[in-house]
C-alpha cells in the first residue's frame, strides 16, 4: 500500500479531501523524522516504537568482486512492533 492509497482511505473515512488526507499524513511523517533526528523514541500506543539506533562499523564482503569492504558506522531506524499489533498480524481471523 502506497501513502496516496493509505491518505486515500483515510480521507473516505473521516470526509476530506485527499489532498488535504496526503498532507495530513505528510506532516504525521515529519514529525516522526523529525524526532528520530533528535534522538527521540517514537511510541505510537498501539502500534509501536521507533527508534534510532547506532549500527557499529564492520568488515563486509563484495560477493560479486570477492573482496572485503570496510563499512563505516552509520544510524538506523528500528521499529518495534506493540504487542497489540503483533497479536492482530498473528491472529488468525486476518
């Protein structure tokens, strides 16, 4: 599902425009860069946590070049699902 597809669907349940749905969510996702760039957890009740975390250099391997490459240390987003979303993916009435 595409951000215009979920803006779509949102915009049908609560009656405006989707355009004006697009931007809602497009302010919903800065928010949460935004925060993720401040070192901030993101925790959506119900849904999960995101989280910033720092990913330590390492050796890696070019499998096509068969060679070592040095991976310097970097931030990534982790996302951690609630236990209430977990249980309704696991659920077997999906």
């Amino acid at each position: 599902m595409t951000k215009r597809e979920i803006a779509s669907k949102v915009a049908l349940k609560v009656g405006i425009s989707q355009k004006e749905a697009l931007n809602m969510l497009n302010l919903l996702l800065d928010e949460i860069k935004k925060g993720l760039l401040n070192k901030e957890k993101i925790e959506v009740r119900g849904f999960g946590t995101f989280k910033r975390i720092r990913a330590e250099a390492k050796i890696a391997r070019d499998i096509k070049k068969n060679k070592q490459i040095a991976l310097p240390d970097c931030f990534r987003v982790k996302f951690t699902p609630s236990k209430r979303l977990k249980e309704m993916v696991n659920s077997k009435q999906r």
